[in-house]
C-alpha cells in the first residue's frame, strides 16, 4: 500500500474511532417507549396507538367516564420507564405539569372570588397595595386569567433571554422569588383591556396576588382552597430538587439527554415547579364533570383566544382529533376538563417525552398521551425547528472538511489554509453539532444524520491535526480574514435563530 493511501485509511480509521467515543460520550439518546405495562390493557393499547414507540420514554393516562348518575368511573394505564431511575412508568409515577398548573389557577381565582374574598373586576393592584403594582397594575384579575392584561409572555430583560438559551443544553432557565415578581410586575406596568395574548407572566402574577391578598404563599393556598378539597394528594408546588415527588418521571431535553427540573417559586403559578400523576388529575377531571372542583366556574367561557373560547386558563375546543377520548395539552391549554360540547368520556395524561412543548425559556410539561403526539410534523416554523438545527450541525462540519482539503485537489493551486482559519473552522463545526445536538428532535430524525455530521467533524479534525505544520502561520489575504470573519457572523446569527 502506498504513503497516501495508507494516510488516508488513517485518517478514515481515526476519524472512525473519534465518531464512536463521541457518541458514547454526548451523542444524543432518542426515546424509546419500553415494553412495561401496566393498568387497563385496552386503555393501554389505544395509548401506546395514539403516542407511538419512539416518542416518549414512559406516559401515564387516565380516562374519566361520567356514569350518567352523577359520578364516573376513572380507568388508568401507563407504558414504558422513568427517565432517571428506569423504574417502569406506574399510574402513580409523578410528571411535570407545566402548564396544566394554570387551570388550578383559575380554579384558585373563581373559588376565591365565589368566597367573596376578591372581585374578577377587581384591579391586580388593589390586591397588592404595597409597592409599584398598586399604581401601575389596572388590568383587571379576569382579564389575567384570560390573557388580556397586556403582559408579555416573559418577564422581557436581557437576563431571561440569557437564561432562555440554556434550555436546549437541559438548564433551567427559571428564577426568581414572588416578591421579586410582584416587585417587576409593577415596574413594568399590567395595563389591561390589551388583545388576547398568551402569558406566563400574567399566570404567575395572579397566583402570587391572590396569595399576597390573603397573606399566604401561592403553594399553600392553591394546596388548602384546591388540592386537598378534590384529594389531589400526589400534586405538589415546589421550589427545591429535595422537595421534588417519588416515584417521579425527570424530564429530558429534545436530543433525548437529560433535563433540569425546572423550580422557581416567582412561576410556580404558570406551571414552574408543579408536578402530578395521572389519577390527580383524574380527580380535577371528575370534580369538574360533576360540578364539585372548587371553584368550578372557572371553566364558563368569558373570552376568546387563538379562535377558542376561554374561562379562568381553561379552553373550550371542539374534539378535532384522531383519538378524542385521549386528552392533550397543547400549547399551555388543559383540554381535559372541557365542558363544552359534551362527550362520553374525559382523559388525563401525563407524558415523558423527548422535548418540552414549551421549550426555549416557556413554562409547559412534556405533552400528554393524547391523539396529536407522533402526527407528521407540519408548517413551516416546526419544519424549521427540525431542519435548522440538523443543517447547521452537518454545513460546519463540512465546512471545516473542505476548508482542509480543498487545496488538496489534483491540478489546483490553492493556497493552504492558514492555521488561523483551520482553528476558527474547528470552532464553528463543534458548535454546530453541539447546537444539533441538543436542539435537533432526534425522536423525528434519524440518529445516523447525527452521526454522519460527528464523522465529518472527527474526519476533519483528523486532517487538520495532520496538516497542522504545513499550514500558513497568517493570511497573505486579508480579505481572507475577513471571510473568517463573516462566517462566524453568519455562525452567530444561526444561532440566534434557532435557539430563540
């Protein structure tokens, strides 16, 4: 065998071996839903159906079916494991509720108000008559809890958009106490009479006001006024990983690693930090169906939002889906508990998927067993959210290949690179595949993309090493410097954009 092609297997080899340890080490670890059952088998089947095996490490369902008398009958069914302790996924297995935390709020805020103890019409501000919020806070309590007050969906500060990039990478981009939030809400200002806007800021606010006006933390009182009247004795409200449930179901990041609870008592009341199990929320679901759940009225219509009706965080959509008797949060709405247009049965599910719904700094839980997990990904947006990720990680890496070799090529007088330029095209190719990494949703695409962009990243830096003598200290160009240049501005912005 001849020198190069001896060079060449070399390379090939080492690059080889490189890939392998790289993915051992942090390639990502698409879910797979596990042979364990449990529960009612055919509630069971029609699960595993409606979310597919390679969606979700476990899922906890159950169906709540009204007997006609008054009461219902509530049937349960779990597949697959816990991500964390592998246990396999129980009726009893705790999840992150994320946002179905916000219909509680509502419940909290009509149970409230039915007391006496506080006015929908009421301004924020009245209930928080200390500090900033009682003259800037006009918006209305109802038109919180209907997303009409005028907040953004975050707290807007370069701080939280800092924070909002490391949800990815499986941070937790949450922080802050109530008063804290209390304190910034009023600085910002809570107008009112604003179009329907979806906001976390604005559910966090009402919980922590309705708590401040009865001296209490939102924990307690959610927990002494809603929780414990239905017997939700499995939901909790905490803001510490040693107050977090057991058994429980950790969450993960969209490459399939490992997720940060997310825990801060200022969001607590938009899903932040709240966790249950199926059968609790079984129990919200018949409380409602039977018109017992504190505060109840929390589920009548009052406003619209995204073409549905809306009470107290509580949406009102048709069934338009292929399993209706599954139900599904989507978007931060707790489908349910419905009351309009009445069917025979109702679900709650909890599900331990790949990515949060809410992903990028938004407070949500990983999507419940419902009829829309595992459909074909569709508009453009989500397409982008699968494609960007996936075409930055292999272009960098083949960009730094071809930046190695290119001067290689028979009958071409390139000039090699200079070392400069093969250190920057390094740089760039690894953060390519660690953003593809960590935000490509590797239940939908085909880990052997993740391994071809890995490969091209070893290959390279194979070369790169190999040649690293022969290569030019500096440019002879200078606008060869500033190409280097443009491609990290054009590597900053895809970044930006794709982790916003």
């Amino acid at each position: 065998m001849n020198r190069p092609l001896l060079l060449v297997v070399a390379a090939l080899a080492a690059a080889t071996a490189l890939t392998v340890v790289l993915a051992v080490t942090l390639g990502p670890r698409p879910a797979r839903l596990g042979e364990a059952r449990s529960g009612d088998a055919a509630l069971v089947d029609r699960l595993v159906d409606a979310v597919g095996s390679d969606r979700l490490n476990g899922v906890s369902v159950a169906v709540v079916t009204p007997d006609g008398a008054g009461g219902s009958t509530v049937t349960t069914g779990a597949a697959g494991t816990a991500r964390g302790s592998g246990r396999p996924v129980e009726a009893g297995t705790s999840f992150e509720t994320g946002s179905v935390m916000k219909p509680l709020t509502g419940h909290l805020l009509a149970d409230l108000a039915a007391d006496g103890r506080v006015d929908l019409d009421s301004a924020v501000g009245d209930l928080v008559p200390d500090g900033p919020l009682a003259r800037t806070g006009a918006a209305t309590l109802e038109e919180l809890a209907t997303h009409r007050s005028g907040l953004p969906r975050l707290v807007t500060s370069p701080g939280q958009l800092a924070r909002s990039f490391v949800v990815p990478f499986g941070g937790d981009p949450y922080t802050g106490s109530a008063p804290w939030l209390l304190e910034r809400a009023g600085e910002d200002g809570v107008p009112g009479g604003a179009e329907p806007t979806y906001s976390n800021y604005g559910a966090a606010l009402l919980g922590h006001a309705l708590a401040a006006s009865q001296g209490r933390s939102y924990a307690d009182l959610v927990q002494d006024r809603v929780l414990t009247p239905l017997g939700m004795t499995d939901t909790v409200v905490v803001d510490r990983a040693e107050d977090l449930p057991t058994p429980r179901a950790d969450p993960g990041a969209a490459s399939g690693l490992p997720r940060a609870p997310w825990l801060a008592e200022a969001w607590q009341p938009a899903g932040v930090g709240t966790w249950s199990t199926a059968p609790d929320l079984a129990r919200l679901a018949s409380g409602v169906l039977d018109g017992t759940a504190p505060g109840v009225a929390a589920t009548e219509p009052r406003a619209d939002l995204d073409g549905d009706r809306i009470g107290l965080f509580l949406d009102h959509q048709r069934a338009r889906r292929t399993h209706p008797d599954l139900a599904q949060r989507r978007h931060g709405r707790f489908d349910g508990v419905r009351r309009g247009r009445p069917r025979g049965r109702r679900g709650a599910g909890r599900a331990q998927r790949h990515r949060h719904p809410d992903d990028g700094g938004r407070p949500g839980p990983a999507r419940r067993a419902g009829p829309g997990a595992g459909r074909p990904v569709s508009g453009a947006l989500e397409l982008l959210g699968v494609a960007g990720p996936l075409l930055v990680a292999l272009a960098f890496p083949l960009a730094l290949l071809w930046l190695v070799v290119a001067d290689l090529r028979p009958g071409h007088d390139r000039p090699a690179p200079t070392r400069t330029a093969g250190v920057s095209a390094l740089a760039q190719a690894v953060l390519g595949l660690t953003l593809g990494t960590f935000t490509t949703p590797w239940g939908t695409v085909p880990v052997l993309l993740w391994w071809l962009a890995a490969w091209l990243l070893c290959l390279g830096t194979v070369v790169l090493a190999a040649r690293w003598r022969r290569l030019r200290p500096v440019a002879r160009r200078p606008r060869l410097e500033r190409a280097g240049a443009a491609t990290w501005l054009v590597a900053a912005v895809a970044v930006l954009l794709l982790l916003a």
